[in-house]
C-alpha cells in the first residue's frame, strides 16, 4: 500500500472516530454538573465538528471520495454506545471515552509521520492540531476519573441507570463492604441521595438491631431529624461506626448545617469570600460536603464551579498533571 492510500485510510478512520467524538460530547451536556463544564463540553463537540470538516477536506483535496456515509455512522456508533453504557457505572462509560480519545491521539500521530514522510505540510500541520486536541481531551478526562476515585462529584453526573449500575457493581465486587460502598459512592442526583441515604440508615439499623422504639419512630417524622436522631444515639451508645456511617449519609445529602462546614462562618460570607475560602480546602473530603451544602441550600453556580475547579486541582495533581 502506498503512503498516499495509507493517509486516505486514515483520514477516512478520523473522519469517523472525530465524528463519534462529536457526539458523545454532545450526549455528555446534560451530565454536567456546573455550567462551567456544560459551556466547555460544548465547545468539545462545536471544535469536534470543525475538526470533522478539517479532515473530509483535507481528504476530498487529496483524491479522496467525499464520504456521506460515514458522518451517519459516527452517528449511529455515538447512539448505541451511550445507549449501551446505561448498563455500566459513570467510571466505565468514561474509561471507554478515554479509549476512544487515545485511539483518536494515536492515529494522528500516526498520520503526522505518513505526511512528514510523505512530504504534504497540510496533512502534517492537520495531524499536529488533532494531536494538540486530544492530548487536552484525554488529560481532562483523566482528572475527571480522579475526581471520581478521590471521593469528591466529579465534574460530569451518573445517569440514574448509570448509579444504579455502579452500586450493583460495588454490590457484586466486594458484598461484604456493601454498606461503606454505598455511603462512600458519589451520588447525584438530590432525590437519589435522599433514597439511598435512608436506605443506609435502615441498613445500619438493620445490621445493629439495637436501635431503640424511640429511633425507629423517628424515621417517619423526617428525614432530617431522623437522621441527626440516629447518630446522636449511636455515639451516645458507643456506635462509632454506624455514627460515621448515618453522618457521612447526611453530607452526601447536603443536610448538615452550617457550623459543621469546613469554613468557618460560611453561612456569612458573600459570593466572592465563599470563592476563596473554597480555593484553600485541601481534601475531596471537604469539598464534597460544601458542594452538597451549596446544592441543597445556597444554589449558587459560581461557588459551586470554584468548588468542582478546585476539586479538579487535587485530581490534577493525584494523578501527576499538571496545571
């Protein structure tokens, strides 16, 4: 095979790869947990379908047939991937998303050396900006998988299948740490917290099988009091760990109040403060439990976005990137 047909060959598996790209991006928009990331994933899949054009160009001025038939099955491939990744949880659907991305950076590189070899300075110059793309993709979707394996939201949200998929995974890998992965498992959505949270309170009170009359008639009076009820009495009766456990539901909930925030004075602090008290916490810990806070109380985007940055910044430097 000539270098001349090896490029067209992968062009034309660009033109596809790109195209899927583009559309899983877009399926990916109404994952996002900040407006922050809705705007830049946008932007991905507005620059993916410039990247599409670049490369059916750069195809059709080197003798290649114009592809109709191609954009369609990108398409196509885009569709049934997100449609079959409802079975898997978040992390799975993400690492396959990395796995398209590196196939997408190695092919570029790939076609980098067929053109340098070839001597066409515009298939080369093509090939260095689709190299610059994805090495950027694949670093971001790197920290987004750290967030996640840190313990703090990462910057994209389960589908509900997709959270329960991930808890029946956890279920499956380790059943007998079923109700610290529950806890521990980052969950979402407001009403889905709410449903697991109380499904981990009734597991713990299951398990102990010591709470009190006086306890379980509190479950019914609300969730809130229920919840504050229970740990108070599991400290008070020596029950550390079904404490941490009923605690640790309740910050996944947002149902903590102020004074036990990791900033103090929070409640009092405007928009700007709240920015940079947020900016100095130093564990996903921390971060997690003012994100929940902000949701379910204070509702506001530009804190919750310095929080979701900042968590990004200890994933960044868990996984070795830098900023």
């Amino acid at each position: 095979m000539t270098a001349n047909a090896k490029i067209l060959n992968q062009l034309r598996a660009l033109v596809l790869l790109t195209q899927t790209e583009e559309q899983i991006a877009r399926t990916r928009i109404s994952q996002a947990r900040t407006d922050a990331v809705r705007r830049e994933l946008n932007q991905n899949a507005d620059h993916a379908a410039e990247r599409t054009q670049a490369i059916t160009d750069q195809l059709r001025a080197l003798g290649g047939v114009p592809d109709v038939v191609t954009p369609a099955i990108g398409r196509l491939s885009a569709v049934l991937k997100a449609t079959f990744e409802q079975a898997e949880p978040l992390e799975e659907a993400l690492l396959q998303d990395l796995q398209l991305e590196h196939q997408l950076l190695d092919r570029a590189t790939y076609l980098k050396v067929l053109a340098e070899k070839a001597e066409l300075p515009k298939v080369r110059q093509l090939a260095e900006r689709l190299i610059t793309a994805h090495e950027a993709t694949v670093e971001w979707l790197t920290v987004v998988l750290a967030e996640e394996a840190i313990g703090g939201p990462a910057a994209l949200q389960p589908t509900p299948l997709q959270r329960v998929a991930g808890g029946a995974a956890n279920v499956a890998i380790a059943p007998y740490r079923f109700v610290t992965n529950r806890v521990n498992e980052t969950l979402d959505s407001v009403a889905q917290r709410r449903e697991q949270a109380e499904e981990r309170l009734g597991e713990v009170a299951g398990k102990a099988g010591q709470l009190t009359g006086a306890v379980r008639e509190t479950l019914a009076a609300g969730r809130s009091a229920s919840l504050r009820r229970a740990e108070r009495i599991a400290r008070r009766e020596g029950r550390k760990d079904e404490a941490n456990l009923v605690k640790a539901a309740r910050e996944e909930l947002g149902d903590v109040s102020a004074d036990e925030l990791p900033i103090k004075n929070y409640d009092s602090l405007a928009q700007p403060d709240a920015i940079k008290a947020v900016k100095q916490l130093k564990t996903a810990h921390d971060i997690n439990v003012v994100i929940r806070y902000e949701e379910t109380h204070k509702n506001r985007s530009s804190v919750a976005s310095a929080a979701q940055t900042q968590l990004a910044a200890l994933a960044k430097e868990a996984v070795g990137v830098s900023s």
